[in-house]
C-alpha cells in the first residue's frame, strides 16, 4: 500500500476514535513528517486525500481541521466503502434471496450501458442490522467484470469480495435517492404494509476506468433509513 | 476570480452543454494550456477541482474523462452551490411565511454549536418549482454572520444575497436525511394529507473556518423530492 495511503487510513483511525473532535486542529505539517517518517508531499497528498474523503477541513493560513461525522447510525453514502464501513459498530447481516444469471431489462442497459445480450449476475438480499430487516437490495453487477457469485459471498459480503478476491478497483458511485411506497412482496420482506412509505436508492458503481459495473436498488425500512451526506467544499465560480 | 477558477467554471458550462458525453476524454494537458493561456500548474488546480466536485473522473495513465450528471431534476445534494443551481433550468419560487430574531432551541444550539443567548434568524418559506408547491423549509441563521435578513432577500436567494452581498465564504456542508410524516400544518402548505410521507433534510453549513452559520430543515413533497448524491472517489485503504 502506497506510504500516503498507510498516513490516511491511520489518521482517519484517529478522527474516528473519541481522540479528536470537530475543530480540532491537526498537527503542523513539519509535526506530522516526523511523526510518520515521511516526506512532505506525501504528508501533503494524505491531507489532501482527507479533504476530498471530508475527516478534514483546511483553513487557509490557520492549518487543518478535523471535519467528524456526528450521527451514529447514519449511512454515509457519500463514501465508497460498502455499507459495513459506514455501519461500523452495528451486527449487519445479509440473507440471500435470489441468485442467477440473466439478460438485462431496459432499465438495467440504461444505467449499465450495455446492449441487450449482456450477461448479468442478480443478486437479491434481505439486509439486517441487529437483527432487525433494514433493506432488500436488487443488484446487477456485469458478469465480464464480475464472473463469479456464489450464497456464500453473497451472504458475507460482495464488496470484499470484489476488492480482495477479484482485484477490481471501483473508482466512483452515482446515487439516485427518492421516496417510494412498499410493494407487497418488499412489504412482506420487511414486515411491513403495501404503500408504507420507504426510500428508494439506486446506486451505480463504476470502475476506475469510468465503466459502470454495478447497478443496486435498495429500499429501506423506513424506520431504518437515515442518510448522511457530506457537500463539496465551495470554492465561488 | 483566481484564473484556476475561471478555468474551471468554463469547463463546468462546457460538460454541462450538450457539448460533452459521459466518458469523453478532455483534450491534454498541454492543449488546454494552449485553450486557456495558463500555466500547467494551473490547469492541474483546475482538473484537481473538477474532480473534487465530480465532474471529471482521472484515469491513470490515460487522462481525464467526463463525469456527466445524468437525470434531471434530480437535487444534486453534494453540491453547495444553493438550489437554484442544483436544478438550473427550472423556475423557481419562494413564498416567506415567518422570519423573526429567536433564542435557539436546544436541537438549534447542538446543531449550530452556540448557547441560549445567542441571537438567531428564523426563516420559514414555501418553495416551489415550475408554479408546483415543493417544499417546506425553515432556517436558522447565526445573526453574528448574518446580521440582516429581510423579505426581498428571502423571497429571491438568501445564497446570492450571503455571498454577493455579505461576501460570506461557505466552506462545507453535512446533510442527514430521513424518511418522516408530515404533520397537519406543513401538510396543508403542500396540499396533501397529514400522515404522508416525506423527505426530512437537515443541513449544516460552515464557513471556511469551520464555523456552523446555518441549520436548516425541509420537507419535500414526496412526488418532488428527488436526490443525487456523488460518492467520493475510492482510493483503497
């Protein structure tokens, strides 16, 4: 793993622990080259890496910030680290009901942009946190780029999967997030009535080299559905 | 304005026209130093922001790639540049229904980081876009950074009147959102009934310093409420 990556994982460890606050100030750059034996630009593309991920803040001639995330319980979907690293903390679960190849329907080749011969994995899930149902999640993922699922990484969890098994690099994610009503059978699944309200996101997930892979609907328990998003710094234009 | 941001705002009208598709490479380096009589340094500043703010994506060794946002009227939350950027292209309206100086409530003072004393402007608007009611909104200004407010400013756009007028410099923003009820009053401003579904978004604004000046909650008509959320870029840690 590149030294600045080791740098950021660290000092997120620290803002996310009881050890820093919202305002805190990080140490001068000088401070933090010594503290983990590393060059000043690399110092320097670690805070800038923070700043983009939002664990920081910048104040020009005053130095850096922290920039915590405040509410327990929230999805962050403004990070790209799969649902277990944004409900740190809580017993996730995933039950797995529906698994199979097949062709994509016109909303599938839209968000995917593929032609209709394409393969694709379905994948069907009932996620659970802390035992409770928390959201059915319908996902498409491209069988060229991901060749192989089975019950068992299904169940535990796919994101993992693709980034230590399969090697793939996701690069970026777009989020579409409205209000819906519950169907009957989501309804069953979450124990709850047709037409009770529930968020509806659609997330497509692109590799590096800007090709989407994964296009996911997931309807939350409306109980359950909270969301935190962090804004792009504004720069004036 | 710095010329890194000149840049960048007229790449952003250049993405945004029907000028470029999802996945088209930008021209060089070296070309766009040519095109905008810069400095390379300033064209890395440039791209670096387009990224940051998801309009491009960087591929390694290949170059620079549009990040097209792709469905319209949806509310690009990860934005700051105020809503009437976010759905540009669309008429919109703001009805004042309250503003007045309070004592913050105990859920305004956690969100804002002040005490009972401080000075506080309420503001309550109906919003509305193409003529269709929208959404109900109500804000909490620090009256230390916004020290006047008035109907002229809060029927067209307290955004422009902060910066153009006030020369405010907004820095980041923290957005939670969750499914909710509408309750009787805020049902009858939408035209619908108590009971139904809505969109709660709960946004905090800092400045530049990192100062909280602003908290604000809206409920969305749920048939209006639509999101887009960009994900940062991953970068593996």
């Amino acid at each position: 793993m590149a030294k600045y990556k080791e740098i950021v994982r660290k000092m997120i460890q620290n803002i996310e622990s009881s050890e820093m606050n919202q305002g805190d100030k990080l140490p001068s750059i000088e401070t933090l080259m010594k503290q983990f034996d590393a060059g000043k630009n690399t110092i320097l593309k670690a805070l800038a890496e923070l700043e983009k991920q939002a664990y920081i803040y910048q104040v020009h001639g005053s130095g850096n910030f922290v920039r915590k995330h405040k509410r327990k319980g929230y999805i962050n979907i403004t990070e790209v680290n799969g649902l277990r690293s944004s409900l740190r903390g809580f017993e996730l679960d995933s039950k797995m009901l529906d698994l199979k190849v097949i062709k994509p329907t016109p909303e599938v080749m839209a968000n995917l942009n593929v032609d209709e011969d394409e393969d694709i994995y379905y994948v069907k899930r009932l996620r659970l946190i802390e035992g409770r149902k928390f959201s059915v999640e319908e996902s498409y993922y491209l069988k060229s780029v991901v060749p192989y699922l089975n019950k068992d990484i299904v169940e535990a969890s796919i994101f993992a999967y693709l980034i230590d098994d399969l090697k793939i690099e996701p690069g970026f994610t777009d989020h579409f997030l409205r209000v819906s009503q519950l169907n009957k059978e989501n309804a069953d699944l979450l124990n709850l009535e047709p037409g009770d309200p529930t968020v509806l996101l659609e997330s497509i997930f692109f590799l590096k080299n800007g090709q989407p892979f994964d296009y996911s609907k997931v309807i939350y328990h409306h109980e359950e559905s909270q969301f935190f998003v962090q804004g792009h710094s504004y720069i004036g234009l």
